[in-house]
C-alpha cells in the first residue's frame, strides 16, 4: 500500500506557531522589491533543513509502524482523522519539507505528529475513538472530493459541549496568516491550529489548514465549504450563527467568503489582510503592474472591492492596526463601500502595526457578539447582489442563474413588500427565487414586469425560475441540460475546472509534433507538481486509455497532448471551438501554426456537458505569484494559444500570443471576449 522508505532518507520538520507576530515575520519575508524579480523567484514552500541519521532513522521506522496501523485497520469512515498524520510526516519527508528551529530539537515536530497519529491509529484499530467526543482542541481530517486527498483541520469544542443534548452552537471560522513554512506536521503539531483565535465563549471555533498558503482562494476556498460539511455532520452547528473571521491573509479571506457568500455568515470580522489584487500590490509589494486587458478581467474573481455591495447583506466589523500597511485592505473597502451607500465599521488600534491591540479587541469581540446575539434573518425582506461571474451567483432567496455576459457586473436588487416579491436587475438574463413560507399566490415582479407566480416545493418553499426573452421576463423551468450555456459551475475560467473532482489524462500516442510533445510533457509535470506543493494534493492522473465511463460521468478531464497522442481528445476534437489539426490551430479568425503553437481552454466535455474538458493547463498562476498571496488569481481566461518557441517561464507556460473569453454559449467571440 505504502512505498518503503530509503534508508538514508533526509527529512527535515517544521515548528511554526502561527502567532500574529510569526505571521508579521514569515510576511515580511514574502515581501519587497526582491519578490518582484520573475527572473528570480525563491522556491515557496522553501527548502527544509537535514536531520541527523539517528533522528531521520527514528522517524523512517514510525512511519513504517503508522502505514502498517492504517493497512490493518482497512475501510473505516473515520479513516482520515489518522491518514492525515501518515501524510503529514511522509510528505516532509518525501519532499524535504521540515523546518526546525533554532531552539527545537531535531525532527521535533514531525516526531510529535508522528507520536500522535500512531496513537490515533491504535485506537481506531481497537474500535475506539475518543477524540470524536473529546473537548478544546480536536484534530480532524476530510477526504476532499477535488482531488481524493486527505486534509487537516482544527476544531475547538466548548468545554460544556454535550455530545448527548441537541443543542446548537455558534460556529466561527478562523482563518490563519501567511505561512510559507506552513506545512501539514507545522499546522498539525500547533494544539489549537493558531494561537491568534479570538475565543467566543460556548461557540465551535473551526480552523482550516485551507491547503496550504493560497489566502483560502480557488482549492482553498474549497476547503472551507468541505471542512464546514465535515463539522456538520459530527457536530451539532446553528446554522444562524456562523461567523467569518480571520486576520492577515485571513482577513483576506473573511473578505472574499464575505461577498461571495453574504448570507451563509451571520457576521464578519476582518482583521488586516488584503481586498483585492492591483492597489494592494502598488502599496504593499511596491510593484508596478502590467496587466493585460483579460488579467484584469479575472481581477474580478477575488476583488472583493468589485463586489462591496453584497456587505449590505452581511454585518461585517473591520479591524487594522493604526501603524499596519496592511490598514490599506479596510480603506479600500470602506471607501466602496461608500461608493454604494455603506458605512464600514472599522476599529483601529492605536500605536500598534500587525496585531490586535487588547483594547480594540475586546471592542471587537462585543460588537461581534451582539450581532451573532441577534443571528441572521431567515427571510431577508431586501437583498442587494452583485456578481461578474456564475461562480458566485447566490445570495439569500436570489440566485443569478445567467449573466447577459461575463465579467461586467450583474446586478439583483430584491424586497419584499406585503407579500408580494419586486426584484430589479442589471446585465443578468436569468434568475431563481427561493423563500420559505411563500405559497402560488405570492406574486413576482422582475424589472416592472407583469405579476409573475412562485409555485410551492414539497418542502414549502416558493420557487420560482424566471428567463429573460426578447427582452422580457418570463416564467420558464430549468433549461435542457443539451442547451449549451454558461451556468453556475460551468462558466470557466480555466481554474474553474480544479474547484471540483479532476483527473489529468495522460497521452499514450506520439504526437503529430516533437516539440509539442516535449511541451506538454513538461507542463503536465509542471502542474501535477505545483498541484501537490501549492494545493497539498497528489493529482490523478490515469493515461488516455484508462479512462472510465465513470471518470466521464463524475469528474473534470485535463486532457494533455494533442488529436494524435490522446485518444480522449482524438474523440472530441472535432467538437471543440478551437479547431487544432496538421494545418494549424484555429479560433475565430485567427489561426496559428502547429508544432510552435498549442491551444489551452476550457469547455463543456462533448462526452458529458455537465463536466469540462481543460486542455493542456493546470492552475494558471504560477511560481512568482506565491510571493504573494494577492497575486494568486488565474492567469488566463477560457482560452489561450501559446507560442510554445517561447521558453515557459515563473509566469506563463510561453508566449500568450492571443487569449479570451467564449461567450454565453460557449462560442468563440469576434472580440476575444473583451
């Protein structure tokens, strides 16, 4: 089940307590004009330290125990509580990603997680399970149904939880700073997860490893919402009372899972961090940014800025330090915010840089609390959403189910008025409408049309789907899955397609071109590669022949290669908008020549629509982008061609000679999308 381990394997260990002092510490390291050099780019997670033999040895033979402990306990649905801790200490060995500190003792941490997860093991193998009714800190471990690993995450249970009462408990989510030494035995190994958590007496705090170092984005989003479905099924959780909260590169994630998903949180707590990517890169980084018109374009993605409206649905309280550079992230909101008729509650602790000061915190802590005192409505009776793209497309009882085009702004205003439902909107050609308690009588108006009415769901909710046609609201049931459109899930861009279960496809044929081959062999290293150091997961792969009915029918394909090395492909090709044969690769009007130029996209797989194809890309940011977390956002759109002559580099996979978005059918446009 397990490979053995080389004897003189070298291993190294973290001890990384993610303090808000430690996380001012490993930040400052990522920043400054030397991170600006892509010629010149540090390795991120950084190389770890060698162990003595002894110490090495040591940990080689616990490791042997705790693989063998995993083998003999089989199938168990509580198996990744303890394969967390085999990965942990594996992967630290395995890619040498240990780091001690001057004060530690060799391979301490490693040793500690190792100590842990074989008692664990025991345990389960026993039949027992004693950290699933244990209170404070609780190590948990989910498999992720992205790419089948197994991933960590801290829960602090009240000391007065019953296990035995119904009772529900506010749950907070604390997200951790950056941390480039962060690896899963230096999460693992730190009791509570952070030390920095703002306790909130009676409530679950949950504390996700968020895959690594990525400011919780595309993966690491992922994680929240899969670690949130684990908790709920082992823990009892109010749904009304869930709290978003973080500070530093967490900060920076209350703010996106802030509007992105307003009503899932009944209150928001921001501590420093970052908004949004160009103006806090000017500021912060000191960079100067030359981004192209479809970079810009996928700004919209995480710049919570481009979305401040959707704080109307969600109290939210800012905290920075009066000294902090990191202040920048609460300014910029505030000053959007205002923008759309929103104040800010910002507190500012005084003389102090990246940390909390006690004052302003107990502030915090009770304005937070009177908040969750009151939990969150229901039925909201007005709702103010903002979207620039599907992904993000719900909000209380609305839910945008298409744009008129991507990445310009859709907009849904709703209120409820005496029974009856007014919705206006801006640049979107679909919506639904869900709100429990609400009966067939219950009229609709949608930009002043004529009354319009819900129907009733078993469960006794009104519902109702609504089309734009010729320009006017209509009733209409869920389009046919064979109409080709972009719909939630399904609307790219190329990252899109790693934010669910994926396996990249392996070409088993020559290909038409030798340079091409070369290309894509070195790119599909590449992102399995960066896959498993950036995203902390080995990345399926299975070859072109290997693929299943069911690899079809459940999961994303990467397709690597071309029409003549990947039967996959081969079987599709014809289907695709972009057209690549012996005579050259076309979109549009374009067309570029084969053997220098390679097509990557995104699309709806002609073999399941409802899954995609991605050609020839992984995660599109690449190695000087995790100097920075405000940097890691996708890099290419739908589509790319890439002049392959052109070395890849710490940046793009080659020249992007021509790149865009398809439209809302999925077709290629005159203008690229722009």
């Amino acid at each position: 089940m397990f490979a053995p381990l080389p004897r003189n394997r070298r291993l190294v260990v973290a001890a990384f307590l993610l303090t808000s002092a430690a996380v001012a510490i490993a930040t400052a390291r990522a920043d400054g004009p030397t991170d600006n050099i892509p010629d010149k780019v540090r390795p991120v997670p950084p190389v770890g330290i060698t162990l003595p033999l002894a110490d090495a040895e040591e940990i080689q033979k616990g490791l042997a125990e705790l693989q063998g402990l995993i083998k003999d306990i089989g199938t168990h649905t509580l198996l990744p509580d303890v394969e967390i801790y085999e990965k942990a200490v594996r992967w630290g060995v395995d890619y040498k990603e240990i780091y001690d500190g001057k004060n530690a003792k060799p391979g301490a941490t490693v040793k500690k997680v190792l100590k842990d997860g074989i008692a664990r093991a025991k345990a389960l193998k026993e039949g027992k399970t004693p950290w699933t009714t244990q209170t404070g800190s609780v190590l948990r471990g989910y498999r992720s149904k992205i790419d089948g690993s197994v991933q960590p995450y801290w829960i602090v249970v009240p000391k007065d939880y019953n296990f035995a009462a119904k009772t529900e408990h506010r749950l907070d989510f604390w997200w951790h700073g950056r941390g480039e030494m962060l690896s899963e035995a230096s999460f693992m190994a730190n009791p509570q997860g952070a030390s920095g958590i703002i306790p909130a007496p009676g409530a679950l705090i949950l504390h996700p490893y968020g895959r690594y170092c990525n400011a919780n984005k595309l993966a690491g989003e992922i994680d929240t919402l899969e670690c949130l479905e684990h908790a709920r099924k082992h823990y009892r959780i109010d749904e009304n009372r869930l709290v978003a909260r973080g500070f530093s590169m967490g900060g920076a994630a209350c703010w996106q899972f802030a509007v992105h998903y307003p009503t899932l949180w009944c209150a928001n707590a921001p501590g420093a961090g970052f908004a949004e990517t160009p103006e806090f890169l000017e500021v912060f980084q000191h960079e100067k940014l030359d981004p192209t018109w479809y970079e810009k374009k996928l700004w919209h993605l995480y710049n919570a800025t481009d979305t401040a409206l959707n704080i109307f649905n969600l109290p939210t309280v800012a905290y920075s330090g009066e000294n902090d550079s990191q202040k920048q992230a609460a300014d910029v909101m505030a000053r959007e915010m205002k923008k759309v008729g929103l104040e800010l509650t910002h507190i500012i602790g005084p003389k102090i840089g990246h940390g909390y000061e006690k004052a302003a915190k107990e502030d915090l802590n009770k304005r937070i609390d009177a908040i969750v005192a009151q939990g969150k409505p229901a039925v909201p009776k007005e709702i103010k959403f903002v979207a620039y793209t599907l992904r993000y497309n719900h909000c209380g009882w609305l839910t945008i189910e298409g744009l008129e085009k991507h990445w310009q702004q859709g907009k849904v205003i709703g209120q409820i008025l005496d029974g009856r439902i007014s919705v206006t909107t801006e640049n979107v050609s679909a919506l639904s409408i869900a709100v429990p308690g609400y009966d067939r009588n219950s009229k609709v108006r949608i930009d002043g049309s004529e009354d319009l009415l819900l129907r009733v769901s078993a469960t006794g909710v009104g519902e109702g789907q609504f089309r734009k046609v010729d320009g006017k609201w209509t009733v209409a049931g869920r389009a046919p899955a064979s109409l080709l459109r972009k719909i939630h899930g399904l609307q790219g861009p190329i990252d899109d397609a790693f934010l669910d279960r994926f396996v990249m496809v392996k070409p088993t044929r020559q290909p038409a071109n030798a340079k091409t081959g070369e290309w894509v062999e070195k790119e599909m290293k590449h992102a399995v590669d960066q896959w498993r150091s950036q995203f902390r997961g080995d990345a399926p792969v299975k070859k072109d022949t290997e693929i299943t009915d069911d690899d079809i029918k459940t999961s994303n394909l990467i397709l690597w290669g071309d029409p003549t090395s990947n039967a996959v492909l081969a079987k599709i090709a014809d289907k695709l908008p972009i057209n690549w044969t012996e005579k050259g690769v076309t979109e549009g009007a374009g067309t570029s020549p084969v053997g220098t130029h390679v097509p990557v996209l995104i699309y709806p797989n002609p073999l399941n629509p409802s899954k995609y194809v991605v050609l020839n890309s992984g995660f599109t940011f690449r190695e000087y982008d995790y100097l920075n977390n405000a940097r890691q956002v996708p890099k290419l759109p739908d589509y790319a061609v890439v002049d392959i002559t052109t070395p890849s580099n710490s940046r793009y996979p080659g020249k992007i000679v021509r790149a865009g978005f398809f439209g809302e059918k999925w077709e290629v446009l005159p203008d690229d999308g722009k």
